[in-house]
C-alpha cells in the first residue's frame, strides 16, 4: 500500500479556499486517491475520488498531477460546518480494509 | 433509505464484562468491517468479511470477535480479554460494483469501560 503524508492540522478563516495537500510518492500504476471527511463523533464519509488531472463534484474538487506523486484537495469558500478530519487515502481494492492514516484536522475559523 | 445502522450509539460497560455492538447493512455489500478510533488518531481495522460465513483479523484482532452469518449483519463483541476497550467504534461496508477505496460509514458505537 501505498504511504500517505499530509499535515497534521491546518486553520483557515471563513469563506477562504483551503488547499489539502497529499503526498504519496510511491503510488501505483492502477492505484486510485481518495478523500474522506469526519465530523467529530461520526463515521468518516467519502467526498472524493480521482485517478489523474482534475475531478470536481458538488462538494470539492481534486487536483493531480501528471506524476501522481501528490494530490490536492480543494474546498471552496468553507464554512465553520467544514471543519473536520480529512483523510487522504491511495489505493485500488475493491472490497478490502482501508488504511486511514491520522489525516489533517482542518479547523474554519469565523 | 439505504445504510449502515449501528447500536447502540453509547455503551458503558464494567470491567470483566463481554459487550456485543451490533452493525445492521440493506446496501446489499457483500463486504463489511470493524474499525477501532482511539482520540486523535486514525481508524486501525479489526476484522472483516468478504462474504458471508467467512471473515479475517484485521491489525487488532485480540479480545475482540465477530460473526456473518446474514449479509446484513456483521455484530462485533469486544470481550473481557481485550485490555483496552474504551473506544470509539466504526462498522463500514463496500461494493465491489463501486469504486475502489469506496466504503460507507456508520455513525459509530462509543464504548466505555468503567
């Protein structure tokens, strides 16, 4: 499995921009990345998945570039309701354990 | 509406004590796992099954076991040799029909031992 590094925390004001960046410098040819939000007391819920260039969907959008040795999660203009835990993961199983590591805990500031 | 359910939301349990948490499916994933969160750290796997009737350790198996006897069910009983138990404890489940690294989450069982 590929290893992730991110950092540890970031602090970021409301209606900023945030960049997450994920480094992974050992991913593989077939290997996906994939994001992961957690709200304190919950279950961590998927928010994105890419395997090169850009993804956006409704809630962030995902940069990778053409080397895939890194990745960047985008959320746009955040609100005190996004902050939370943010995992990067890499990988490329179906229906196999995820390897969580301890994320970046994002805090949005008013 | 389809997920994962997971009961109960809070448990106390006193030392010595085997607890069963219990982690209820109707996704039709034919995979299911137990995650362990300690505070301010990630989640470490248990166990997990692939297919009904079957299952495997995860990274922190001991004091802890499971069962899948129904597609929709993967209960998990943390028992009285588990040294540590106070957690928080997370149940997911994936489909092969969906992207890779794709597992959905339940709200997560808090165990505290007394």
């Amino acid at each position: 499995l590929a290893k992730t590094t991110q950092p540890i925390s970031m602090d970021s004001y409301e209606g900023q921009e945030v960049n997450i960046t994920c480094s992974h410098n050992n991913i593989a040819t077939n290997d996906y990345i994939t994001w992961y939000q957690q709200f304190p007391s919950q279950g961590p819920r998927f928010i994105i998945q890419g395997y090169k260039t850009k993804v956006t969907n409704e809630v962030a959008s995902l940069f990778i570039p053409a080397d895939r040795k890194s990745s960047t999660l985008s959320l746009p203009r955040v609100s005190l309701s996004d902050t939370a835990v943010y995992y990067c993961l890499v990988g490329n199983s179906g229906n196999t354990p995820l390897v969580f590591g301890k994320g970046t805990r994002l805090s949005v500031i008013a | 509406d389809g997920g994962i359910t997971q009961s109960p939301k809070y448990l106390f349990r006193k030392e010595g004590q085997n607890v069963t948490l219990s982690c209820e499916q109707n996704l039709n994933h034919d995979a299911m796992y137990w995650y362990r969160q300690d505070p301010g750290q990630g989640l470490r796997l248990i166990y997990y099954s692939q297919i009904v009737n079957d299952f495997q350790k995860g990274d922190i198996a001991e004091g802890y076991s499971v069962s899948r006897e129904k597609k929709e069910s993967f209960p998990l009983t943390v028992t009285s040799a588990q040294k540590n138990p106070t957690a928080f404890y997370l149940c997911a489940s994936s489909t092969s029909r969906e992207g890779p690294d794709t597992q959905y989450f339940g709200p997560g069982t808090r165990l505290t031992v007394l």
